[in-house]
C-alpha cells in the first residue's frame, strides 16, 4: 500500500476519551511532520536519480528521433513521387482541377512531413546540448577536483621533505658529536698509554 506525503501530513488521529490514556496530539503531529518531510526528501532523491539515468534513454530517443526525420524525409520523397505520378496521369487525363487537388494534397503532407522532421531534430539538438553542457560542467568539476587533490599531495610531499632534511641534518650533527667524543675519547686513551 502506497502513501503520499500530502497523506501523512493530513492524518487526523481521535482524541481519547476523557480520563483515558493516549498518545500526545503535539507529539502525534510533530512524527507526522517529520514522516512527511523525510517522504518528500526520499521522493526528491528518488526523481533526481531518475533524471540521472535518463541520458542514458535520451541517446536512444536521439536515435530514433533521427530515424523518425530520415523516415519523414522518406516520406516525403514517395509523396512527391506520387504527386509526379499523378501530375502525368492528371495531364494525361487533361483535368487541371485534379491536378491542383493532387498538388495541395502532396505540398500539405510535405509540409507536415517537415514539420515533424525540423520538430524532431530540434528537440534532439536541444537535450544533445543541453547533455553536453552537462557533461562539460561535470568534466570541469572533475579536473578542478584533481587539481585541488595534487596542489595538496604536493604540499604535503614538500611539507614531508623539508621535515627528512631537517631530520637528516639533526642525525648529521648528533654524528659528527659522537664522532667528535669517539675521537676524544680515543685520544685521552691513546694519551694515558704513551704517558
């Protein structure tokens, strides 16, 4: 069983009698609120994943749209064939009211013909630019999200070698004071061996 937000928010509970107990009517409508505003939040989220996978049918209504021109276009090459085929049966028959019947009729079909055609084609353009837009929106995002992700790994990289050499220049100088008490060390032996 399907429930709609605009059912929620409108669910009227009765009161209890008086002197028995119930459920708080403030607390009853506060749920009922929140229900509704976390179904239409959940509705929402539903829809916009809906739209995202509409380019997906929207390259195969650009398709058929398409096919839908080539067969108007079809179409309207195989009127124009019978209306040259009943020009000549027409001229053959010398009725000039025929004739201009037969023409109208074909210059109408043509026309919707085309109609239909520059309708399709127009609106396939349309959603085709506005999925490019889209997709250059998201591609612009994406890099600038890259560059955003490399300026840090480069300052956390030049962050992590400043800190090696200073690290390596406190080991430099802790070995060059051992070095240095080894050394004095050696010499106040060697001293008390040639004394």
């Amino acid at each position: 069983m399907g429930i709609t937000p605009a059912e929620i928010g409108s669910m009227a509970f009765r009161r209890p009698r008086p002197g028995t107990s119930g459920y708080h009517e403030d607390q009853v409508d506060a749920f009922l609120q929140d229900v509704a505003g976390e179904l239409q939040r959940l509705e929402a989220e539903n829809r916009a994943l809906s739209d995202r996978l509409a380019p997906d049918d929207l390259a195969e209504r650009v398709r058929r749209a398409e096919l839908d021109c080539l067969r108007a276009e079809e179409h309207a090459r195989a009127l124009r064939a019978e209306l040259d085929k009943a020009k000549n049966a027409t001229i053959k028959l010398d009725n000039p009211h025929m004739l201009e019947l037969a023409q109208r009729n074909a210059d109408e079909h043509v026309a919707e013909a085309r109609r239909e055609a520059d309708a399709l084609v127009e609106q396939a353009s349309t959603r085709a630019g506005q999925l490019v837009s889209d997709a250059q929106l998201r591609a612009s995002t994406i890099v600038a999200d890259a560059r955003h992700a490399h300026a840090e790994a480069i300052s956390g990289i030049e962050a992590q070698r400043a800190a090696m050499l200073d690290e390596i220049g406190d080991l430099a100088a802790q070995i060059e004071r051992q070095r240095a008490a080894v050394s004095g060390d050696i010499a106040a032996r060697l001293s008390e061996f040639t004394a």
